[in-house]
C-alpha cells in the first residue's frame, strides 16, 4: 500500500484526482471566469479535510474565515481572533489542500487589530498569513484601508476587501444590520469600492448589501470580483460560511443562507449543490435573499 493510500486511523484526505492535473486557481484563471460570465464559487473552511472535500467539490476559492471566532471557537463575534489562530487555520487549510493535490485559491482573513495600525503592521501581519500558504489576504472596511491596499499589493500580496456589513465593527455598526440602504449610505459603499479597486484589491466581499447596488458595482469594477453573500446575485460570485450551508448553524439562521445540505445525502453533494445552483444562478434568488 503506498504512503497516501495508507492514510491514518482518524480519516485520509486522497489525491482529488489521478494526473494529468488540474489547473490550479489563479487570478488570472478567475478573471477568464468572469469575463466568459462564470460565476466564481466561495465557501469557507478552517480545516484540512473540508477544505479538501470543497475543492474536489468544484469550490474554486475557500476563505479561512474569522468566522472561525463564532463556528470553531464559541465566541460572539470576530473581535477575538487572533493572528494566531489565523495562521493556525490558514496552515491547516493549505496542509490538506496541498495533500489532495488540490486547486484552489486560499484566502485568508486578516483578524481585528492586525492591520488598523499602519501598512507596515499589516504587511508584517499578510507575511505570516502567506507564509502559511493563504494566496491573498482579505481586510475589512472602506475608504481608509485604501493605503494599506496599495501597499500590500505593491508587495505582492493580492487582496481582497470586505465592504457592507463588516463583522469586526459590529459594535460600531450597532448589530448585524443592512448596509448601503439609503442613498447616501449607497453613495459612500460605492465610492470606498472605487477606491479599493484603484487602490489593487483584485476581490471584493460585499456582505448584506442590497442586491441593485452590488449589481451596480459589479459592473463598475472590472477589475475586482464581487462577491456576495446576502447581496443578491448580481455578483460575480457568491459566498457562504461552510457551517450555515451545511445547516449545521446552531442559532436562528439568516434569510440570505441556504441549507444545501438538506436535499443532499453527503457533505461533498451539498456543496456540489451549491457550486451548481450559483453556476447556474438559482442561488441566492433575489426574490427571497435579497434586500
Ligand atoms: O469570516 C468570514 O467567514 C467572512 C465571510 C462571511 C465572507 O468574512
């Protein structure tokens, strides 16, 4: 028996595929994506088996969330977080990956505190998310976090913002609301994007945004994907947190996720599920999660 066959008492994470191999996910294989109207897929993972299982899935990009505060470790919101446990999560992810011979793109959440500072104490920070095989790192917030784009992207670390409803502000947010309803609010959401699209954010996660607007800057931002979650599906691709689509969420669920894992008989068929319906825009439907 060869050494991947072996495996371990506690479960195996297989090659995903026998050669020739796939195309890994790139930034510029995400961008032929979208320009041939292919809908990018987004799930979460914090581990190595189901960051595996996502990818032989079909998921192109798993995000190492710091929603891992909330689904991994109990607590009440992102806040507490720390560099450490992303980076913890991050080497898991990219371990299992890496051992499934898999293809996809890793982003990795840069967690509060870790690049509010200054560009110079975020780029120490994306280095050691980088160093644990993230791809790109993602941060939270609008216009002032434009330098720091610029600065990381200078030094070739790709980024993805985070615009709408942005979970390590909740407090200041006042809850997990809506953002970017009236049209000033619009206003404000629309120009931080053109200024984190200027600033090099090759991604953009807009969150609990009304879907006419993330619609609208979709098509303002060619060179930098939207994607949704509770946004509509406008998009040019669509996130969901691993935990609420598998229906695993042990709170009141939000309107704008779907249990994929109910009609599905396997953890990997959900998420084939869900890569399918947002390839083929049955989800999210804007009739019910939308804004
Ligand atoms: O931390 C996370 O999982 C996220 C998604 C909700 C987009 O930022």
């Amino acid at each position: 028996m060869s050494a991947t066959t072996a495996g371990t008492p506690y479960g195996t994470i297989p090659p995903a595929s026998p050669l020739p191999q796939r195309r890994p996910v790139s930034l510029p294989r995400l961008a032929q994506m979208r320009a041939a109207g292919e809908k990018i897929t987004m799930l979460t993972a914090y581990d190595a088996t189901f960051a595996a299982v996502a990818d032989s899935a079909g998921v192109e990009c798993i995000l190492v969330g710091d929603s891992l505060g909330m689904v991994c470790q109990g607590l009440h919101s992102t806040v507490g977080v720390s560099l450490q446990d992303m980076v913890y999560h991050t080497a898991s992810v990219t371990r299992g990956l890496h051992r499934a011979q898999a293809t996809a793109w890793v982003i990795a959440d840069m967690p509060y505190g870790s690049y509010a500072e200054s560009p110079e104490q975020a780029l120490r920070n994306a280095c050691q998310l980088m160093q644990a095989g993230a791809h790109m790192v993602k941060l939270e917030g609008g216009g002032w976090t434009a330098p720091t784009v610029r600065f990381l992207v200078d030094r070739g670390v790709p980024v993805c913002a985070h615009l709408g409803l942005t979970p390590q502000t909740v407090h200041a947010l006042g809850g997990y609301r809506v953002q970017g309803k009236d049209a000033q609010a619009a206003a404000t959401l629309r120009q931080h994007a053109l200024e984190l699209q200027d600033a090099g954010a090759a991604m953009l996660v807009l969150e609990m945004v009304p879907a006419a607007l993330s619609a609208q800057l979709t098509a303002e931002l060619p060179d930098c994907h939207t994607i949704g979650i509770g946004a509509g599906n406008g998009t040019a691709g669509q996130v969901l947190v691993l935990h609420d689509m598998l229906g695993v969420n042990l709170g009141k669920m939000a309107k704008f996720v779907h249990n994929f894992m109910a009609d599905a008989g396997s953890v990997k068929g959900a998420m084939e599920a869900y890569v399918k319906a947002v390839k083929d825009g049955s989800f999210p439907d804007n009739a019910l999660h939308a804004w």
